[in-house]
C-alpha cells in the first residue's frame, strides 16, 4: 500500500502550528481508495484471541445502557448480537495485522515515541461509544461504511460524566460542528474534545492514536524506577546540627538542602533523561518482548547474517534514541543501550525501519561493531530472526 501524508493540500508544517493539540480538522480523502487492513469477520477473529484487548460496547439489549464487556469473546457471542446499537473495538491491531504497521508510516510526521497504536471499531448500524471524551489525540480514519461524527470543544464537567462507567460518556452532549465520514476520509481530534461518532450502516474506523501520560502516571512511574534502580538506599544526614531555637520550626537551611537532594539526586537531568528514554519504548504488554534464553553467541548471529538477509522488528519493540553531545544512546523496548559514535548511521537506520534488508547495508553486514549491537537487539528480542535458518 502506498503511503503518502494524509493531509490533503495542508503542509505537516501547517497542521502542526494551528491544528496539532488545538484544533479538529476533518480532511475528506486522506486516503483515496481506502482498502481496509483486514475484514469484519478477521477482526471478530481478533477479539476471539486471549492475548488481544478487545470490548464490546452495547447502546442497548444489554443489562444497562451503554453496557461494557471484555474480552476475548467467543463466536457464539458475536452471532447472539442484536441487528443494530452496538460496537467492538480491538487495540494494537497494528501489533497484529501488518498492513494496519504500514499504515502508521504515514503519521511520521509525529514522533515515534509519541506514538500509541491503531485501535479498530467495527459498529453495527447505529453503533456508537456514546458521546465521551478522550485525553489523548486521534485521527478517525473511516475505513468503511459511514459514520456521522458530531463534536464539541468546550470544556467538559466532571459531573456531566455518567457514574459507573469505564468509557468517560457524557449525560448531557450537544454538538457544535458535525461532519459524515466516508472511506477514506479522516478526522483529527485532539485531546478534550467531546465526540460522538454513529454508524449509518454497518462499517468499520481506524483511530490512530498517540501516548498520552498524566502528570500523576509520570510521577509515580519515576518514583517507582527510582526505587527500584536504587541498589543501597542512602539517608539524609544533617553531622553538625546547632542546636534548634525551636524543635517544631523546620528551618530555611534544612528546607535548602532537602530540595537540593532532589534537584541532584532524584531530579538530575542525566536521571530523567534515562528513566524517559526506558519508560517511553517500554512494550504495552510486558511479555511481548523477551531476552532470548539462552542469548546467542556473535558467533551465532554472524552465521545467521550470513544466511539471511532479512531480519524484522518486533511489533511491539520501539525504538528511539538521543544524541547527547558525544553520547549516543539507544532506547529499546525499555532498555538503554550506549552506542559508539561511529555507530550512528546504522543506528538511525535502525530506529527509520521495521524490516532489515541487511543486502541494501552490506558494508555494515560484516562490521563487527554493528552485528554487536545487532546481537544486543536480538538477545533482547527487539529483532527477530528466523529459527528455521
């Protein structure tokens, strides 16, 4: 499939200053001739697998409105499903199904790191998650059939949300502008807006979403890393106190050398930096992604280059790195890996691609410096390799 920006006659440069985390944008023939990743039945199959996160929402025939199950489902609950009022949803289908991976190409123009997954709804006639809000950005990309979307940018009250329910809906929802998609259109909506899209006629939407984490998931996140890679816990120390005028006065120089503990220790930009590098390519799902046992030997690796010229990325595997003055390093599925300058070149080529075809790099095919950090990548399972060879 071939991939070009789907912005129409907007520049990336445009979008990014006056819609990106501002704005919707509705952008007719994004993708003109649209063939959808895969079939309503292949995606029903999907939401059948134990290790897919899928849910089923029901506006109605269900045990209260707009009624949530998990899965993974089994076929028989797909043919007890009412004619209309209903959706499936399935994440990471982009993990899964290769033409949905191909897809994400052309939303480059965001940064990888940024980058979530392709989530798919198929609705039945009607289907719809209820007005709700999200707090991420998404592009809605109408993969077939028609879905009428109805937004609203103001700001919406914590108690307009209905009680009890895991999907953010909203009680009350009125809507500003209001657009129907076809095949092949898209919908940008940044993170806040109230949206409510509603089937007309079965079909299916793509919504490719970007990694959103809160203030609070980034402070906890830090805070347990921190205490995890702390090897011997040290304490503060105070030798040489004068004595206190008052006990209960928590003086300015005790306060002074508390907060410098953090900003050195706990805060330090060398510190953040690598905990951001881990935490922003770790996988969605902790066992997607596993050290081979045992590791393979360079010897090993240098007779699989030598047999196979195409190696591939794990699907679930990120791959993004920093280029600090002298310091390359490379952050991979949750680890950080320092890389030699002269690695550079290879490296980004590595991070630019899912799919290796060491027979366009040949003359890094051979470098010892490369099949070692190869080796890394494979022992850790970012790069997989063929068993058969």
């Amino acid at each position: 499939m071939a991939i070009r920006t789907p912005l129409g006659q907007l520049s990336t440069a445009d979008f990014l200053q006056n819609y990106w985390q501002q704005r919707p944008l509705l952008i007719r023939q994004a993708f003109p001739d649209f063939v959808p990743p895969l079939s309503a039945d292949e995606l029903a199959g999907l939401a059948c697998e134990s290790d897919i996160e899928s849910r089923l929402v029901l506006e109605k025939d269900g045990p209260a409105p707009w009624h949530l199950e998990n899965g993974p489902f089994s076929p028989q609950r797909f043919a007890e499903l009412p004619p209309s009022h209903w959706t499936l949803l399935v994440q990471d289908v982009d993990k899964y199904i290769p033409a949905a991976a191909e897809l994400l190409r052309a939303f480059r123009f965001i940064p990888d790191w940024r980058m979530d997954d392709i989530m798919i709804s198929y609705a039945a006639d009607q289907g719809s998650v209820g007005p709700h809000v999200d707090n991420y950005d998404v592009f809605l990309l109408q993969a077939s059939g028609s879905r009428r979307w109805q937004v609203n940018t103001r700001p919406s009250a914590a108690e307009n949300f209905i009680p009890g329910i895991a999907l953010n809906i909203l009680q009350q929802f009125e809507a500003e502008q209001e657009w129907l998609l076809e095949p092949g259109d898209m919908l940008y909506l940044p993170p806040g807006v109230a949206h409510h899209g509603i089937a007309e006629g079965e079909g299916m939407t793509l919504s490719v979403g970007f990694r959103a984490p809160s203030y609070a998931q980034l402070i906890g996140s830090f805070a347990d890393d921190y205490v995890e890679q702390e090897a011997s816990p040290r304490f503060y120390t105070d030798p040489g106190r004068p004595l206190p005028d008052h006990p209960a006065h928590l003086d300015g120089e005790s306060l002074r050398e508390l907060r410098e503990i953090l900003r050195l220790q706990f805060l330090s930009d060398a510190h953040l930096d690598e905990w951001l590098g881990r935490l922003l390519t770790e996988a969605k799902q902790a066992d997607a992604v596993l050290p081979l046992e045992p590791p393979l030997s360079r010897e090993s690796v240098e007779r699989t280059l030598a047999q196979q010229s195409v190696l591939v990325r794990n699907p679930w595997a990120r791959l993004v790195y920093t280029d600090q003055g002298q310091q390359l390093t490379l952050f991979a599925a949750g680890h950080s890996l320092p890389v030699a300058r002269e690695l550079f070149e290879p490296l980004r080529w590595l991070c630019d691609h899912e799919i290796y075809d060491l027979s366009s790099v040949p003359r890094w095919r051979t470098d010892p410096a490369f099949i070692d950090l190869l080796r890394e990548l494979i022992n850790l399972g970012v790069i997989l390799i063929d068993e058969a060879d």
